[in-house]
C-alpha cells in the first residue's frame, strides 16, 4: 500500500530516468567509435557487440566459438551464485541476528568476523583451489565467504536496532521469544535485512566471476576469461553486459521476491 | 465467545475487591558513579475498576514504577501481587500504553489491533468481529486499513488502546500516552478513555505530570516525590462525574495538588 502521497518514490511520467545514463554512455559510445578516436581493437563498435551478443545467445553452436553459449554459461553461473548466496544466507542472517540481540553470541563472534573480514576475498582463492580443486565448489565457497559478511552485518545491526519498545509491546501481549522474532524482530529489522541480502547478492556476481576465472569450462566469468586469452574484445564486453543485466534482474527479482512473501518488506519506508 | 463485558460494579460502589497489592517496592539503579535509588518503599492497593493516577514531577520514578508493574523492570526489593499472583514477567494481563508510538508499523490498523488474538483458539470470524468491535468503540472503523504512518498521534494511541483491550486485561498502565499530543486531542482522548473505562471497567494506573488530567481522571491519585521516589500523598478526588472542568470544586482541586507539587 502506498501512502497518501507519492512523493519520493517519482510518477510514471519519469520511467525512463533509470535509463536515461545508460543511453548516454551508449550513444557516447556509439560517437566514440563512428568518429574512430579510439581504435576498435580496443573498444569495438556497439553493433558489433550486438551482433556478438545476438550471436552468443540465440546463435547455433557450429556459428564460431562462443555462438549459442548463453544458456548453459547463464546455466552454471546462476547455480553457483544460487548455491554460494544461499550457503552466506543459511549462515549470515540467523549469526547476524543473534549476534544483534545476545552480547555473548556478539562477543563470541566478534574477533573471529572481524579478523577474517579484512582478509580479501581474493586471498582464498589459491586455498580454495587447492581444498575443493577447479570449479563448482571453489566458486561456492568464493561466493558464500564474499556474501557472509554483508549479510551478518547488516542483519546483526538491523536487529540490534530494532525499536526495544515493539518487543516490550509484544511481550505484554503475551508473545513468547520464538514467535517474537519471527512477528517483530525480523519485520522490525526488514529494512537492514533487505540491504544485507542486496549487497550480499551483487558481491556474490563479483566473486563468481572471481570463482570462474581459474579454468572452469563454462560459467559467464570463464567466458569472459577465454575471450581475453583469444584476444576478443567483443566477448568481453558481451560478457561484462550479460552479468550487468542478469545481476540487475537477480536484484529485481530479490526484491519483488520479499516484497512478494513479506508484509513489512512490501510496507517497508 | 469470551465475555465481552465483565460483571464490574460501577465506580463508587462499594463491593470492589482489591486485585492489585503493591508491597514495599523500592528500585535503586547502579550506575558507573555509584547507586542511585529510584522508588523507596512505595506501597498501594488497586481495587478491580479503580483508576489510579500516579501524579509527579518528572524524575519522580512514575514512569519506572509502570515498568515494574508491567513487568519489563524488576525491583531492587518488594513484590508485586496480582490476584495473589506475584508478577515476575510481562503479561497479557497487564497491558501498557506507551508515550511513544509503539504500534507495529508494517502492520494495518486492524492487523495491529488483532496482533495479541494470534495463537489463541479464536476462530477468524470471531477474530474479525472481536476487531471491528475494537475498532468501532475507538472511533477508528473507516481506518481499519491505514498504516500507522499514515495516521495522527491521536490515531495510533486509539489503536494503541484498542490493541490492548482487545486482550481484555486485567489492569490497564498507561505511562503519559497522551502527553506528546496536543491540547485538544489529549481532551478527547482523555474522554474516550473515561467512555471506555465506563464500558469496559478495566483497573486503570495512569501515570501523568498534568494535573488537569489527573483530576479529570482519576478516582484517587499518588501524589509523588523525587529523590528518591515515593508516595507522599493519597488524594481522594471525590468529584462526580462526569466532571466540569471549569466548576469550581474541580479548580480547587488542582489548586490545592498544584500547591503540593510545588511544595
């Protein structure tokens, strides 16, 4: 439900205002190369990548390298970032909340999340490579370790935050601990939750790209990596557009997700 | 169905039992500096229907005192006695009224107002007529679907009132619900609460520093202290209702507890 006034949230008349530096960069882009200040071995034309893209997503495998990809490359790096995102939320959001409301659960973990929270995610990768070898699972594990922090921190924080005068409401209404958290502490921290899981979900694209780049046969990042190796350009971009676009949606699809299975989240300022 | 109307007898008369025992309860906090004690030795009795203002200054501990009654503070010493049940936690039977805004605000007018029918063995029908019963006493029907947001001050502690007496409590604490709205919203609150507590006769323990108010409302008032906390005077406001605030026996009144408060 939307409140009285619209205000903040824009009218329709402003759909495209999302779009509107996108179409910018595209059509600087688009000078760019028309006017051939920089060489197209460096940065291709725009219908170029098109007919690259169009190539890789609806074209038949026998058309060139990378024709007719898409599907089973989109395939692989969507169950990887399914499987490490899911792994960092199984984990992350109950931590994260039980550190936000019992200082010993905060103490306990606070050195270890801290410590480890400054390493770079990178630096696990040669570990990983050598614990879970070349693919799935040291894609997941890249993921789910790059996904944790965002998600327990935020969650912690959203919970510690919550407003104490909901809980004490609740309590005199005779709701027990169990049922308290899943009726006022999760919905009360909604907001802080939903930032967690937005954040968590794009470092888990950044680290299956990360996860990808080590040999693995498909997946869009060993695409990209492959393209780099064979010297085309094109694909790279392709390749750089094609998780824009999917992450974008995954986000999309986050949200409307939440909002979908969640009061609060639908309600949410 | 739960009876909706308890077999209360009107307030003045005379067969009221005591439900509520407060004993010798004191509250000292320990701070970084030292201790600092909040209520010394306070004690008093509720009878079933009585409305109770707790009157004083702020820093008086009126507020810390609601708190142990419901239950979200424990005392330093002495008990609380509540139909010779000691209260050692919050409890459905002892609802509060918040100054603040405690409504939960993903939740609609009505959802906030059914919020505690959750879990009990009420079938929804009986939930929904238990609820526009609720939102019609407080004046809130065509609201049923607002988001607490989206209402005045005044609004959310109707709901607030609503979502309580809903769960039919024994005693009502109320921690100046109406302090932060304007003068003539706290009027007409202060009338829906009489209204209501004439319906419903709930036990009622308001705390409040308006004067005004506690005469207006209460058939005895606490007349407190600071430093520490404590209960120097029982005032028996005896006026009949409903009262005239501006006849002149309610002004000598609040003449005469003005005076003590500043003494």
């Amino acid at each position: 439900m939307m409140g009285p006034t619209g205000k903040g949230t824009g009218s329709n008349a402003w759909w495209f205002l999302p779009w509107a530096i996108p179409c910018l960069l595209l059509l600087l882009w688009w000078a760019v190369s028309a006017t051939g200040v920089i060489p197209a071995y460096l940065l291709p034309h725009p219908l170029d990548i098109a007919g690259t893209g169009y190539g890789y997503i609806f074209g038949r495998p026998e058309g060139g390298p990378y024709a007719g990809r898409f599907l089973s490359d989109a395939g692989a790096s969507i169950l990887r970032v399914g499987c490490g995102f899911s792994l960092a939320v199984a984990v992350g959001l109950p931590l994260g909340i039980l550190s936000g409301r019992l200082w010993f659960v905060r103490k306990l973990m606070s050195t270890s999340v801290n410590a480890l929270r400054a390493v770079p995610g990178i630096t696990w990768l040669p570990l990983a490579l050598v614990w879970f070898g070349i693919g799935m699972k040291t894609t997941i594990f890249l993921v789910a370790m790059a996904a944790f922090f965002p998600l327990y921190l935020n969650a912690a924080s959203g919970a510690a935050q919550v407003n104490p005068l909901l809980l004490q409401a609740g309590a005199m209404m005779g709701v027990r601990r169990l049922r308290g958290t899943f009726a006022i502490l999760l919905p009360g921290a909604i907001s802080h939750l939903m930032t967690g899981l937005r954040l968590g979900l794009g470092i888990s694209w950044a680290y299956l790209v990360l996860g990808e780049l080590t040999g693995v046969p498909n997946g869009l990042g060993a695409v990209i990596m492959d393209a780099r190796m064979l010297g085309r350009i094109d694909m790279i971009i392709v390749g750089i557009i094609v998780i824009a676009v999917i992450g974008r949606m995954s986000d999309k699809l986050l949200q409307g997700g939440m909002r979908c299975c969640f009061k609060s989240a639908r309600r949410m300022r | 169905m739960r009876p909706n109307l308890r077999a209360v007898p009107l307030p003045g008369q005379k067969q009221k039992e005591t439900i509520l025992h407060i004993e010798r309860l004191s509250k000292v906090f320990h701070l970084n500096s030292g201790y600092l004690p909040v209520l010394d030795k306070i004690s008093f009795e509720a009878k079933s229907g009585d409305l109770i203002c707790m009157l004083g200054r702020s820093g008086c501990g009126k507020s810390t005192l609601l708190k142990i009654i419901a239950g979200f503070l424990s005392p330093s010493s002495g008990r609380i006695v509540l139909n010779e049940k000691p209260v050692t936690r919050p409890g459905p039977d002892r609802c509060v009224i918040f100054q603040e805004d405690a409504l939960f605000p993903w939740l609609t007018v009505g959802e906030n107002i059914t919020f505690g029918l959750k879990g009990k063995k009420i079938s929804e029908k009986q939930k929904a007529a238990e609820m526009n019963r609720f939102l019609n006493l407080v004046g809130l029907t065509e609201f049923r679907d607002y988001l607490p947001r989206e209402l005045s001050g005044g609004m959310k502690q109707r709901v607030a009132l609503a979502r309580v007496l809903i769960l039919q409590p024994q005693v009502l604490l109320m921690d100046e619900p109406f302090a932060s709205l304007d003068a003539q919203s706290r009027e007409d609150m202060q009338n829906l609460l009489l209204s209501l507590w004439k319906e419903l006769s709930h036990t009622i323990l308001f705390v409040t520093h308006d004067v005004n108010e506690a005469v207006v409302l209460a058939d005895r008032i606490l007349l407190m202290d600071k430093n520490p906390g404590r209960i120097r005077e029982e005032v028996q406001v005896g006026l009949p209702r409903p009262r005239e605030r501006e006849s002149s026996a309610f002004l000598n009144v609040t003449r005469r507890l003005n005076q003590a408060l500043r003494g």
